[in-house]
C-alpha cells in the first residue's frame, strides 16, 4: 500500500489532459520525445516535462537506446496499474483523443515510408554491405586478445 504522499503525486501527475493524452498514445506503443511533440503539436520541453512527471510518479518507463529516449508505459506496479485503470475508461471518439490517434498514424506511416526509403536505396548493394561488416564476435576476440595478459583499470567503448 502506497502512503499518502506517494499516492497523492502519482495523481497529481497524471491528473492533467495532457498528461492523459500522453499515457493514452504508449498504451498503443513506445515513443520518442520527437514523435510525442509531432502527435501532440506541443514544444520539446512541454512534452519532456510531462513525461519526467509521468516517469517519476512510476506511470511510465523510459528507455534509452543510443543517442534517442523512448518512452512506455510502466509495465507493473501500482502506477502502471493506475494508467491502466485511466487508459481503459477513455472515449476513443473525443475529439482530442481522435486528433492524437490520427496524428499518430501519420508518423508511424512517414517513419514506415523513411524506412522503406533506405532500404530500397541500399537493396541493390546489400551484398557488399554485408561484407563490410565484421562480426560481434569476431570484435570481441580481438579485443580480449589484444588485452591478453594485461590488467585493465578501465576501458572506455566509444561505439565500435
């Protein structure tokens, strides 16, 4: 059982028609900050605020992946009981909800056409790429064999 003050914050953040909105668009699936300001049609630092709130209070999960935040819904405990419980009682026809729902269709449509882009400009030489790469394994050996024998304090991956 949450304390009174814990449970207070949790309502306090998502308490707020935006804040609604946001939960309502991870229910359908993880988002970056830029899709979230793309649907929502609100500034950068709005959005990111939202979503610390939502973040903090256990509602929603954040998750990076390189250089990108992708956001979620939390998957257990009682604030993702809570979104759950929020998500489950809105009006797909309201009109906010229907322009979101739309907006986020858009996207997902212009990243699938970005997507299909690159692979159709690289498809005619995804042979010759293919051999440019050089296995994980094949990385990591090299580097525990030039290692070998040697104490290491730190080592640093600087994306290779």
């Amino acid at each position: 059982m949450a304390e009174l003050t814990e449970l207070v914050g949790v309502l306090k953040a998502a308490g707020e028609g935006t804040r609604v909105r946001l939960l309502a668009l991870l229910a359908d699936g993880d988002h970056s900050v830029k899709d979230l300001t793309e649907i929502l049609e609100q500034s950068q630092p709005r959005v990111s605020r939202h979503l610390k709130l939502l973040a903090d209070a256990g509602l929603v999960r954040r998750n990076a992946e390189g250089s990108w935040a992708y956001y979620g819904l939390a998957q257990q405990g009682d604030g993702a009981n809570l979104a759950q419980w929020l998500i489950a009682r809105l009006d797909d026809s309201d009109a906010d909800r229907s322009r979101d729902i739309a907006r986020q269709r858009a996207v997902r449509a212009s990243q699938q056409a970005q997507a299909n882009e690159y692979f159709d400009t690289v498809a005619s030489s995804w042979d010759l790429l293919k051999t440019l790469q050089v296995p994980e394994e094949a990385v990591e050996a090299a580097v525990v064999a030039a290692l070998a024998g040697r104490k290491v304090d730190m080592l640093v991956d600087l994306g290779t």
